[in-house]
C-alpha cells in the first residue's frame, strides 16, 4: 500500500502543476503582509493517506512559506532531482491557499496542515516538529534581531552574533543583519544559504546605539537539517579576489548577489529595521543607533509607542 500511495502522490503533484498551468496564474509576486502568520516558515512531509491506509512519499516535498505572500513547493526523488515551483498564498478561513505553480487549499490541523488533492491526503508539518522526530531546540531569533519563525533563518541570524561578532572587540550588543540571497533546500544533511550578511557591534550611550566595530561577510552558510545550527561558513574573499570568489560561492545566483550587494539604500533601510527590532524584541529603550562621524538613524518604535 505504501508503494501505491508513493505512486499517487506522484500523479497528484504531476496533476496539480499541469492545472496550475492551464491555469495561466503567475507565483512571482505575493504583495500581502503575512509575516505573522504561523504559517510561515519551512513545511515537509509527515504522512500521505490514501483509502484509510498511511504511507510515506518517496519524493520529499517542502513547502517554503514566505512572509510577504510568495514561497516555493521543492520535490525532491530519490535520484537527487529536483521540481521547484513558484507560488503565491493567502489566508482562508480554515488555513491558507497557494497559487501560481502550485494550487492547493491547505486546511489547519493543530501543528499541522492538511490538502487533499485526488483523493490523497498529505499531512505536513513544521520542519524538525515531525511526529516521532526528536525535538530540536530552536534558535530565539529574537535575542539577535530576528522576528520570524524560519529555524533556517535564526540559525544564521545567531551564527553572526555569536561566532563572527566575537572577531571584533567586545561591546554591549552584538546586531546582525541577513539578506537571503537563495536557500537550497535539497541537500540530504544541511540546508545552503546563499546571502549578504553584516555583523555589527554597538555600546549604548543615552538612547543611541554607538556602532563600534562591524563588518560585511557575503557567502554562503550550511545550516545542519539535525539541529539547525551553522556547521560551515563559505565567506567570499576581500579584495581583489572579491569577484572570482563571489562567482565560485553563489554560482548561478552570482547576478542576484551582485544586485542585492550593491542596492545600498536596501541595505541601509534592512539594518535599520533589524536594529528596531532587536530593540523592540528585547525590550530596549534606545531611539537612534550611530555610525561613528555620520547623524543618528532614528529607529522604528514598536507597536503602541508612536
């Protein structure tokens, strides 16, 4: 039976991809403000159902849910290859729905999200919350800056502050700043985040956060499936060797790189955000952070302050 059901969540993929396309909607841009849901985050998996028997695929599909409205559905077989399709999501009354390349109507089971698509019914639940799986403390995002609930993405948020921060002289607070370039999902042990990640170091002085020490550090890191913590870090080279090391890191995301890199009223606006996070987070009363020589950045007040 667990063969058959393989076999039918095979054809149930195939199926709803063709529809998807027939059906002529585009996954490329979400434009709704989901970050709170709890839906976001990194979905795999749990039990496939077919005629009251429950099996397992042989394809590993994940489902990557963004906050502001867009993800990917990524099959993987056993042979390495992969699928990924684009998508669009919104919520519903009892879940969420997802369209573009992918079109499924997700209903909410506790901890867990259920579709049903010709008859098949795939269970799916949080990345390292799988029934049976041992249970993975998480990283606290919050405690660097980090307001979501992407495990892949607080690991690289903590590997800043804790590891590449401790480069510098100590300070008082230690804020990291992540750009995601592209997240490659289907390596059998870690997970490969292709990003722009900056460190910086601050003193408190007053309400201002005095940056002391910092530093720009693009490459990509390898976060453990077992535990979500950054077992490597691949960085690009300094200097003249910048761009030959950038191209053998990102690859085929090298243009991406370059893009984000180099978009410095996006960098500057992403770092200030993280830092009003951080401060709002964690219950800080600083209003400005400063870069030595230049005017304080007025930060953003958390909710219910303005």
């Amino acid at each position: 039976m667990k063969k058959k059901i393989a076999v039918l969540i095979g054809l149930m993929m195939v199926l709803t991809l063709a529809l998807a396309a027939c059906g002529g909607s585009g996954g490329e841009s979400g434009g709704e403000d989901l970050s709170d849901s709890k839906y976001v985050g990194t979905w795999v998996v749990d039990t496939l159902s077919f005629a009251g028997e429950t099996g397992e695929a042989e394809t590993n599909f994940t489902l990557n849910l963004n906050g502001d409205g867009t993800g990917t559905l990524v099959g993987t077989n056993e042979d390495g290859t992969e699928d990924v399709s684009n998508l669009t999501w919104s919520l519903t009354d009892g879940g969420f729905k997802t369209k573009g390349d992918a079109k499924m109507d997700f209903k909410d089971d506790g901890d867990a999200i259920v579709a049903k698509i010709l008859g098949v019914e795939m269970r799916m639940v949080k990345a390292g919350e799988g029934e049976g799986e041992e249970v993975v403390d998480l990283v606290d995002g919050a405690a660097y800056g980090y307001g979501g609930d992407d495990p892949i993405e607080a690991a690289c948020y903590a590997y800043m502050a804790e590891t590449v921060s401790k480069d510098y002289e100590a300070a008082e607070y230690s804020i990291p700043t992540v750009n995601i370039v592209h997240e490659d999902l289907t390596q059998e042990d870690e997970y490969l985040v292709y990003g722009d990640f900056w460190t910086e170091n601050y003193n408190g002085e007053d309400d201002v956060l005095k940056c002391v020490s910092g530093g720009n550090y693009p490459g990509c890191m390898h976060v453990s499936k077992d535990d979500y913590t950054v077992t490597a870090f691949d960085v690009v080279a300094d200097g003249g060797n910048f761009d030959a090391s950038a191209k053998e890191i990102f690859g085929e995301n090298y243009d991406s790189f370059v893009t984000e890199h180099g978009d410095d009223e996006s960098n500057k606006e992403r770092r200030k955000v993280t830092v009003s996070d951080y401060v709002n987070l964690n219950n800080l009363g600083f209003k400005y952070y400063q870069d030595e020589g230049w005017d304080p950045v007025e930060l953003y007040h958390a909710p219910g302050e303005e």
